[in-house]
C-alpha cells in the first residue's frame, strides 16, 4: 500500500468537491480546477475529507495509488492559495517587462523581443529583474516557468540567463592561459 495514496486529504472551509463518474471538480475561491481519474482508482468523500483507494489490485493502479492523491492535494491547495514559480534574469541589458494584454517581453541577448504569451489561468508578474509565474494549477506554472527558463538556459561561464529564485548555477573557469612552454 502507498504510504503517500493512504493519506487523507483535508477539505478547508470554503470548498467544493465535486464527484462524478471517472471526474473530480474542485472548486475554491482563487477558481476551479477538474481532473480525470485513471482507471482503477477511486475517489471517495468521508466526514475528515477525500480517500484516494484502488479498485483494483493491478501494478499499474498501485504505481498511480500515491499520484493521484498527490495531484488532487495540489489541486484543493491550488484553489485556495494558488501557486507561484519565481524566476531570475542576470545578465547584462537582459530585460522582462508583462505587456497590458498579460503577454511577457524577454529582451535577452537575442536580436529581438521574445515574447510569452500566458495560458489562460496563469498570469506574469516582474519586479526588477525577477519573473512571478502565478495560477491555480501547479503542472502548468511549472510547465510555463520551464519554458521561459528554456528561452535562455544559465550558462557556465558568465552565468547569464533566465534561471529559478532558487537554483544555483556551477561555474565553470574560462580557457585556461596559452603555456609558455611551447
């Protein structure tokens, strides 16, 4: 038995869940949130909150057993206080502003703006030269944070680019000085 799927998952005050064949909605005060259950996996609603259980005692219903509980604790947090990626620009004249429409502007070495347009529930904020990525669902923030650290990778050497709040970037030492030898 999964030690993380056999764990409870709380309902705070002020949300819904809603249960439906093979579809759990869940909806809060920051919005709404659905997903589909695999099959051989049940969800059901108790007096202390929702048991995640298997139906079926198949490798691959005990593989997705602790998933599943996860993803639906990460939705009932999601709708009620939302997650966030915080991101950082270094590098010289490397610059982020959001636009009016929600759109993010990189000026980051290249010869033009890239711009990021934002998926429907996740919205850019920048401070200086930090990027909050903001919204409900947390495998979208982090998908989205991704794919604007992937627009200009940390690099090695100067450790310019787009890089997480919190990741540290190994430096590596530049070309090493001509021998005097030859």
């Amino acid at each position: 038995m999964s030690k993380i799927g056999k764990k409870i998952i709380d309902i705070p005050q002020g949300v819904e869940v809603e249960l439906s064949r093979r579809r759990i909605t869940i909806k809060g005060n920051k919005g709404q949130l659905s997903f589909s259950l695999p099959v051989g996996i049940a969800v059901n609603k108790s007096d202390s909150g929702l048991v995640v259980s298997r139906v079926s005692g198949s490798r691959e219903s005990a593989s997705l057993h602790g998933t599943v509980r996860t993803i639906i604790d990460n939705m009932v947090k999601g709708v009620i206080y939302g997650w966030k990626k915080e991101l950082e620009v270094v590098g010289t004249g490397y610059r982020a502003e959001v636009l009016s429409d929600g759109k993010l502007v990189l000026n980051v070495g290249f010869s033009h703006p890239v711009e990021v347009k934002p998926p429907s529930d996740v919205k850019f904020l920048v401070e200086k030269s930090r990027i909050i990525v903001e919204g409900i669902d947390k495998q979208k923030v982090g998908q989205v944070a991704a794919q604007i650290r992937s627009i200009r990778p940390p690099e090695p050497y100067k450790g310019k680019g787009i890089r997480y709040a919190d990741e540290v970037v190994r430096r590596k030492a530049g070309k090493a000085a001509k021998s005097q030898g030859a």
